[in-house]
C-alpha cells in the first residue's frame, strides 16, 4: 500500500498530529468524504479524498504505523469504534469497506500524513456521518484502572502522577491472562499496541503514542505510552494489540485533569 501511495515512510510515532481531528480542512488540505449517509444495520463503502489548496486530490502520502491512511469511526456515544486501512486509487480517491453500523450520529476520521510546504505534516481531518434510526445512547463507563477483552485483562497506570491536560504523562498497560502475564505481545502497525483516544464532549481526537521498544518477537506484558490528552475531562481509549490469537480491541475510560493554576 506504501507504493499505491506513492510517499515515503515515517516511524510510528515519529510525528506529532495537528489539531483535534475536529476540522475537514487544516493548513490548505481538505478531506472530502461520500457518502456522508449510510443506512442503518447495512455493510456499506466509503470513498474519501484529500485535496490540496487547488482542489486537487494528492496521491502522495508517507507510510506512518505501516499505512499511509488510517481512518476512524466513533459514535457521538463513544461507541462503534472502528479502525480501517482505505485504499487508493491512482486518482487520489481512497475506498474503506465499512461493517453494518447501527444508528446514530458518528465522526470519520482521516489521519495520515503528507507533504504541506514542502514539509511532511501529520493531520487528521475529519467528517460527520449520518446513519438515521432509532438510536439509544450508550453511557460512558467511568474512569477504571482495568478492562477486559477476549479473555484478556488490561491493567492500566500512570506510574509518573495523574494524567493533565496538555501535559506529557506515561501511561502503563499490562496485559494478563487468567492471572498470568501475557508475553505473547506481537507487533501491530508498527509497535506492541496502539492507541486511539476521543473526548467525551466533543469528539476530539488522539493518540497515544508508545515509548520505542523492539518490536522483534514476542513481548509483554507490560507497555508503556507518552500520553498527552489535549483537554481536561474524560477520554474513551481503544487499545488495540495483537497475540498469537489474532488482534483484539480493548476500550476503557481515562480521564486528564485541568492545568494547574
């Protein structure tokens, strides 16, 4: 896919995202995205484009965490989350299969990175999706240290103080199974894990990003992240690791508190 992109390729967690993902449009580059209404409970396909200040698709992307796209779907709830590798087309025109979404209201994410001024620039640009239908919000669990997936227990912890706003803070994750440490960690996009993250009120979007390690065999059961949550509050984070089982998808609540004043 690195070659369809037609880019070079930057470490997973080499560069640092622009904005909050809230916006269609930064520094010149544009996300368009059709259609923009699905029908509830149904598969359906997405095309995407990003286009330049002359309203011209770019074909050129960097390969980040083994992609050159990735692309994100949240539900208003923090519910329906899901994490896509589109394709391109050579006319800059980018095809995601999506699975059957129940209704509601959600946000597309594009992230990726691409030439701005000469200079490779990360950006996430986002769209709202319609899927209408009766929709019952989903409340969101509280802050926990822990969660479960697949059998799995993750046990997360901020060794350095709690987590603020606009702060680098660590945070741990340590994977175990019926008790016992998980050391089956395999690498996924780049690196043991990775981490996606979305504000409780408005849907802003990051990433935590892993600490280098080696990502050469197994490993566990511990990892650790650089986690800088741009806004106080509560944040909905999406763990996603891989073990000789397959990949699995771990969601828990984590919260960053207000700059010290």
């Amino acid at each position: 896919m690195a070659g369809m992109a037609g880019g070079g390729s930057v470490a997973a967690g080499q560069l640092d995202l622009v904005g909050d993902g809230l916006s269609a449009d930064s520094d010149g580059v544009g996300l368009v995205l059709a259609p923009t209404t699905l029908t509830a409970h149904q598969a359906s396909v997405v095309h995407l484009q990003v286009r330049g200040a002359d309203d011209q698709p770019i074909t050129r992307f960097a390969t980040v965490a083994d992609e050159p796209m990735h692309l994100y779907l949240i539900r208003s709830d923090l519910t329906g989350f899901q994490h896509l590798h589109p394709i391109m087309a050579a006319d800059g025109t980018w095809t995601v299969s999506l699975p059957a979404t129940p209704a509601g209201f959600y946000r597309a994410y594009a992230s990726f990175t691409t030439a701005v001024r000469g200079r490779d620039t990360p950006l996430v640009l986002s769209q709202p999706i319609t899927v209408p239908g009766a929709a019952v919000a989903v409340a969101l669990p509280p802050p926990a240290a822990r969660t479960t997936v697949d059998g799995y227990t993750l046990t997360v912890a901020t060794p350095r103080g709690p987590l603020t706003a606009g702060t680098a803070g660590t945070l741990t994750v340590t994977v175990t199974r019926g008790g016992r440490p998980v050391t089956d960690l395999r690498p996924y996009l780049s690196s043991l894990a990775h981490v996606s993250a979305f504000h409780e009120r408005d849907l802003a979007f990051t990433h935590l990003h892993p600490v280098p390690t080696s990502t050469t065999g197994a490993a566990g059961p511990t990892l650790t992240f650089t986690a800088e949550l741009p806004r106080p509050g509560a944040w909905r984070t999406f763990v996603q690791f891989r073990t000789a089982s397959g990949l699995h998808t771990a969601a828990i609540t984590l919260t960053a508190a207000g700059p010290a004043r």
